[in-house]
C-alpha cells in the first residue's frame, strides 16, 4: 500500500512539473533563439507576433519601388511590382507549424527554417511573356515567382524557346561592301544579331547598340543603320524615326541611307506590324556585311522604288592663286549634283499591289572648285603687257572663302555669245525629246521651310 502511495506522489509531482515547465519548453518561431530562420529571405530571428508580420511587409514594400526586368534573346519587357500579390499571413502561418514543437519533443535541439513568401501575380504577368512569342512561357513565369517569394534581384533571365522556326523564311535582304573608314562593323553587327522584333513593339537601334556606342565610330553605326533600314523597307514595317545622311553614301541608294547619333538624340526605329516574330541575322562575309531579316512565313511581296524627282546642278567656283605656274589650274574639289529623292514601297498580296510613299529627302550639290593662276606672263617692255599682277582688276582682288588669296564665283561662265546660243539651243533639244519621267534639271537650292528657289544657270 505504502508502495502505490508513493508511486502517486511520484506521479502527482511529475505532472506538476510538466504543468509549469513544458508551456515554457515549446518554441514558437518567432523566438528561436540563435537559429537564423527567414521568410522570403528576410530574417526572423528573435522576433514575435506582429513584429514578424511589419519586417516582411516593410521588406515587400522595398522590394516593390522597382519593376521586374525580364530578359531573353536580346528582348527586355518590365513587370509592374503591382502585379505580385503577397500573402504575409499565410507564410507566417506555414512558418509557424514548421517550428512550433509539442511539449514530447522539447528535447530537440533547434533547426533553422527558410521558407519562400505566399506569391500569386496577376494575369496580365503571363499575358504579357505569351505575347513575346519566343519565350517558354510556364518556366519562365515560374523562375520569375521563385525570385519574387524571395525578394530576390529584379532581374530575371527568361526561358528562350527554340527560335529555329522563325528562320524559315526570309523577308529581306541586304548586302554591301564595308567603308573602308568604318571601325566597329563587326562588334554593331554581333551585338544586333540574332535580335527579335516582336509585333507591336517599337525597336530601337540606339537602344539595341548602347553599350557598343562608344567602341564605334560614327562611321561604322551609320553603315549599319542604313542597312537596317533598307531592310526594313522591305517589309511592312513601321518607320517610327530615320534620318537622312544629307550627302550621298558610299553604299546603297539616296534615300536609302539613315543617320544614329547619340549626342543629337538621332534615332532609326520601327515597328513590327505583323502578326509574327522576325529575327535578324547580321553576318560579316569578307568585306561585305549580311543582313536578314527572317520569319517564320513570307505572306507578302514587297519592293522599294527610289525616284529623283529634281536634279540640282553644282555651281563652279573659280579661285586664284599665285603659287600655281602661269596660264594652269587646279581642280581642289570635284563637282556633284544635287538630287531630291523620294522612296516608295509597294506591297502585293492576293493579287493586290498598292504603293505607298515612305520617305522624301534632298540631297545637296558638291560645288565644283577650281584654282586659276594669277600670275600673268612677262612681256617684253615695248609690249603692252605688263609683268605684275594687275592689282586694279576688281576680279582679281575678292577674297570669298577668306584664305587671303584673291578668288572670284565662276558659274558656268561662256566665253562669247555664240557658245551661250549653242549651249540654249542644245537644251531646247533635249527637252522636246525628253522622257517625261525623267527629273527635271535646274539650278537652285532648298531653304530650311522644303522650298526649292531656282535660281539661273
């Protein structure tokens, strides 16, 4: 008897003990003590109740000042952080029944618990990476909630499908020989290759070439540009911004030049105004560069027609100089016509062809220049001559480029009244048998308005 008293204090003492020591013994995870647990990668380490509760939603907020930035096969689109929907008071919960411990099992020792945040994202999200058209769409999206749950970086790298498929047809093409003054072709060429023009979305080569910049001379990025957009042309693409080079290239047609510079804000943009994704294909082959453009089918034919509407004639100046022999010339700089030209793009499908004006751009004329002697010949002294420059010759004295040598305009000068009576009756002829689509050739120039002010021969 005695014994099962005592074995019922025994057991009356073991309970009261349990009473007031297992309540202390089970540990709540907002006080795990020197265990460095994390909810979405933020730490919980001797926190409790709301306090757990205002460091994840103070770190959610943080992670919201800036836009998810997703990348693939040089396509960059930005997520809205308004999109990412978190559900703090489930992962505090998940985190709970992972480091709560019943009262049979105080005795183990502590472990540390890293669990993600509760993320949903908005269905815009997915929308917006299947209208890429060149990503996986689900593992991308997955790999973007895993960094989100984490607040991780903004930067995430997309799942690029198999872009094969776009490279079965090409849209167009364009291959020219590379300035010799051009440094850089290669590098613009390797950094634009394999770009995806997506559907709807604006492309900017400024903005494809930013980090090559500076490795190029202006040289080389016009050549490029001016590929780009002669390609372009030769779909239905959008031309968002071009500018003209003003002079004619050494490759290529005017009007089918363009002109990029950083400084000026000069831009060569397009849209893509098709359905499908095109890729281009930049190559080096020699000394020429390749340009593709490709997709996955050709639905149109497309050709691009350059016309000179007006050709304007170079002026001739006349220069004098006293370095040169008597009785000789110089030609310093060679003359070339000025021209304005206007591009047109005509489009068939089923049939159909429309044509449509793209662009209109004027070229200027290279004035010819050439450098007289002005020394005159030695004569004897009972001739009439004399051996000095005659200073009282007005032509002789005019000094327009301010060289300090006496120069004079020369513009298309005749020498009698008969050569001028000639040269009108030849141009007489050559209008009445003139093709009528041929331009129109004057003399004259454009002011800063388009207006063209034609001045006389």
């Amino acid at each position: 008897m005695k014994l099962y008293l005592k074995l019922g204090a025994m057991v009356a003492v073991l309970i009261i003990l349990l009473t007031v020591w297992v309540p202390n013994m089970i540990v709540d995870s907002a006080l795990a003590k020197g265990v460095e647990s994390t909810i979405g990668g933020i730490s919980v380490k001797d926190l409790e109740g709301d306090g757990i509760e205002y460091a994840l939603q103070e770190a959610i907020n943080i992670w919201r000042d800036a836009p998810v930035s997703v990348e693939g096969a040089n396509i960059t689109i930005s997520l809205d952080p308004k999109l990412f929907v978190f559900d703090v008071e489930s992962s505090i919960a998940e985190y709970h029944s992972l480091t709560d411990k019943s009262w049979l099992a105080f005795w183990k020792q502590e472990q540390a618990i890293h669990i993600p945040l509760h993320v949903e994202v908005d269905d815009q999200v997915k929308k917006q990476l299947e209208s890429i058209g060149v990503w996986e769409v689900e593992k991308t999206l997955n790999t973007i909630i895993t960094e989100a749950s984490n607040l991780k970086t903004h930067e995430v790298a997309a799942t690029v499908a198999d872009t094969n498929l776009i490279e079965s047809d090409r849209l167009a093409l364009s291959i020219e020989e590379i300035p010799t003054n051009a440094m850089g072709v290669e590098k613009l060429a390797n950094t634009v290759n394999d770009s995806i023009v997506l559907p709807n979305e604006p492309f900017s080569f400024l903005t494809m070439i930013e980090e090559k910049y500076e490795e190029s001379d202006s040289e080389a990025i016009n050549f490029v540009a001016s590929m780009l957009y002669h390609v372009a042309l030769q779909t239905e693409y959008e031309i968002s911004e071009r500018h003209s080079q003003g002079e004619k290239p050494n490759y290529l047609q005017q009007g089918l030049d363009a002109k990029v510079n950083q400084a000026l804000d000069k831009d060569l943009q397009f849209i893509n105004r098709s359905d499908q994704p095109n890729k281009l294909k930049l190559t080096v082959e020699g000394d020429s560069l390749k340009v593709e453009l490709l997709a996955q089918k050709k639905e149109k034919e497309i050709t691009v027609r350059v016309s000179k509407d007006k050709i304007i004639q170079p002026r001739v100046i006349i220069r004098y100089s006293k370095d040169l022999p008597v009785g000789s010339e110089e030609v310093i700089q060679k003359g070339q016509e000025g021209v304005r030209v206007e591009v047109y793009r005509s489009i068939l499908e089923n049939g159909n062809s429309t044509e449509e004006l793209v662009s209109r751009d004027y070229y200027p004329p290279v004035n010819k220049i050439i450098v007289k002697s002005s020394r005159q010949p030695v004569v004897p002294e009972n001739g009439s001559g004399t051996d000095k420059v005659n200073s009282n010759d007005p032509d002789l004295q005019m000094d327009l480029d301010g060289d300090g040598l006496p120069d004079t305009q020369y513009e298309n000068k005749k020498s009698d009244n008969s050569a001028t009576k000639t040269n009108k009756d030849t141009s007489a002829n050559t209008n009445t048998s003139k093709d009528p689509n041929d331009p129109e050739i004057v003399y004259g120039y454009y002011d800063k308005g388009g207006n063209f002010i034609q001045t006389s021969p």
